[in-house]
C-alpha cells in the first residue's frame, strides 16, 4: 500500500516564493517616454472617457486575482493569511502555465464576510475575474453572492465550483463503465463545506434524483434539530428525499457512488461492502482520503477515484479552473452559469473516449483539456 503521507519537499529560502513579474515589452531610451511619461497619459485619458477600455489597454484582459483569507486551506483547515499566500502563489502557477492567464496571489488579514466583501470590490478595477479561494463554508457562499450581484467581472470561487465540475466528470465516465443511470442511483456525499454543498446541487442539475448528505453529527435530513447553519437547511431540503437518518453506514446502505469532501480514514472495508455492485467512491479529502483505494477495492467498489496523482482517477481542479478563466477573459463572460458548469463538465468527460475503471478523467496536466474547456464560453 502507498503511504497516506503527502510527499514532502526541500524549500528553498533562495527561491522566495514560486511566481514573479515580467515585463511584456524591453524598457528602452527610445520607448521610455510611450510606456510611462508622458505618452501613458494618452491611455489613461482614453480610459477615463471609456472605462471599458482597461480590458483592452491594460493587464485586465488577461489577469485574475486568486482571492484568500485563509480560513480553509487545502486539508489544513484556519492557518491564516501569511500561511496561505504559498498556496494562492501555487494556484497562480498553475493559472500562468496552463491556462497562460496571469493571476496575483492576494491574502487578506480579516475573516469578516462583509469586510471581505469591501475589500475585493475597491480591487475589481485592477482585474479580469476573481477566483476566490479557501475561504471557510458557510461564509464562502454569502462573499461569492454578494460580489456576483455587484460587480461586472466573473467571480468564480474554486473549491465550490472547480471541485463540482470535475467531479460530475468523472461521475459522467464512472457511470457509462458501470452502466448505471445518474437519475436512478443513490448518491451519498460526506461534507457539507463549500465542495460538498456545490457537488450537491451540480449534480442535481445535471439529472441526479437521490442525494443523500452527511456531516460531523450524521445524515442531513429536513426534522433533524441541531447542528444546521442556513446552507445545511438549505440542502436538506433538495437532498434525501426519503428522510433517511442515521451515520455513514446506514446512509451507504445500498448506495452506488460514495463522494467524499471531508476527512481521512472515515470508511472501512465493511462501509463500501453495504453499497451495491459496482459501486463507485470518490475518496477526495487530502492528502489522506477517506478511504485508501487500496481498501475500498478491497470491499468491493468497481471504482475508485481520489485527489490524489500517485493513483489513478485522479479528481483535480487544475481540469477546470485555467480553462475557464482562459475562456471568460477571451469572450468577455461577465457571468459564469449553472449552464456553463454543466458544459465544462462534459467537454471534460468528452475527452475520455473509452472510459476504464482505471481512467475515467484525463490528467490533471493533460494539455487537450484547456482548449475543450475554453471553447464552451465561445459567444
């Protein structure tokens, strides 16, 4: 079995930090007096007539903020803005290399909604789009709201929208492998956080009946006293249509796919066994998943996907997130869609043409997938 451990690496001081700045054009004697004074004030003048002129004459048109306050990062949970900069720097790398969109890494020193708020709608002018990133459910869904009803860039926060795309995905190809009906099966998801919550409801969007969803203290269901914020009441009443209560193996009980948002080693052998024939789990907590694959193969699942790269099927953002913004920034999308997202999702699947138990999504670096992806925002 591989280690559960998440591979560990030498930092080096001398690097600082893993992105920088670079010019487009070579400052010379003779471009000096165009690129700065006295001919940039041509540009500004045109701009302060029509503002719509910035996405043209200055880096909007191709630069995102990737937007933190540090409160739910990756599986370490509220370490705070200075320890998530090197994960927003991460996420800009990967927006640069793949998507070839710029992107500046900002963390903010405040975990108050409307502080947040404030603060990335006096940035807005400076970018294209914002992609939110690692801030704590249920706050995440009242600061995404808020700014796509106010400003006139798309807002896009990733570990909703990102993680829900390429989960129905590769739930699109699960399926046609086990010859099973997304309408017809049962659905259970672990976590109620920003991902779990927005899985939910992609893939009732995209045709699914029966959802079943768990947290801390067991099934969601519409009676259950305690332990619901507003996004829990809400999904109970799109999920679990049959009242189902209990813990994780009485809502398994007979369940086709397993999704997993939320913490390690919390399935057992014993948990997959009580799910259908060819049963399909996404175990994606990292590094360490719900359940290893290993194990859940070994209690019968047909399928089984994680977030991890050391195994097969590996369930990525990275599928999504640069294609998408490549797409709006090149269309002038101001607004990213229930539509849309279900469109990315398929183009993605679209590009497996035989799907395996083995191979039910591309590679997370798989350079075909930012063109499909891109082309769903053409006008």
């Amino acid at each position: 079995m591989k280690s559960q451990e998440c591979p560990s690496i030498k930092l080096s001081k001398k690097i600082g930090g893993k992105i920088e700045i670079q010019s487009k054009i070579k400052l010379t004697d003779e471009n000096l007096a165009i690129l700065y004074t006295p001919g940039v004030a041509e540009v500004s003048k045109a701009i302060a007539k029509n503002k719509k002129l910035s996405f043209s004459y200055t880096m909007r048109k191709n630069t995102v903020a990737v937007i933190s306050d540090g409160s739910a990062v990756l599986g370490l949970g509220n370490i705070g803005p200075e320890a998530a900069l090197p994960v927003m720097e991460g996420k800009a790398l990967l927006f640069k290399e793949l998507g070839g969109v710029d992107a500046i890494p900002i963390v903010l020193a405040t975990q108050d909604t409307w502080e947040i708020i404030k603060i990335i709608k006096n940035l807005a002018p400076t970018f294209g789009g914002i992609n939110l990133e690692d801030i704590s459910a249920p706050r995440c869904f009242d600061v995404e709201e808020a700014l796509k009803k106010e400003l006139d860039i798309p807002v896009f926060h990733d570990d909703q929208h990102g993680t829900a795309i390429v989960v129905l995905a590769g739930l699109i190809n699960a399926l046609k492998v086990v010859k099973k009906d997304l309408a017809k099966i049962k659905i259970v998801i672990s976590g109620t956080g920003a991902a779990g919550v927005a899985i939910a409801k992609l893939l009732l969007k995209a045709g699914a009946k029966h959802i079943i969803m768990l947290d801390r203290m067991g099934i969601i269901h519409k009676e259950r006293n305690g332990g619901l914020n507003g996004s829990k009441k809400e999904i109970a009443e799109i999920t679990n249509p049959e009242n189902i209560r209990g813990n994780v193996r009485d809502a398994l009980t007979g369940a086709d796919v397993f999704i997993g948002v939320s913490a390690p080693n919390i399935l057992t052998e014993e948990d997959v066994r009580h799910m259908n024939k060819n049963a399909i789990v996404f175990a994606m907590a990292n590094p360490v998943p719900e359940i290893m694959p290993e194990r859940a193969k070994a209690g019968g699942a047909r399928i089984v996907a994680t977030g991890r790269s050391d195994y097969a099927n590996q369930i990525n953002n990275v599928l999504a997130f640069p294609g998408i913004f490549r797409g709006v920034l090149d269309n002038g999308i101001k607004n990213i869609t229930e539509e849309h997202k279900l469109k990315v999702a398929y183009a993605i699947a679209g590009l497996i043409k035989k799907p395996t138990s083995d191979k039910i999504i591309p590679r997370a670096l798989d350079k075909n997938v930012l063109k499909k992806v891109a082309e769903v925002f053409k006008k």
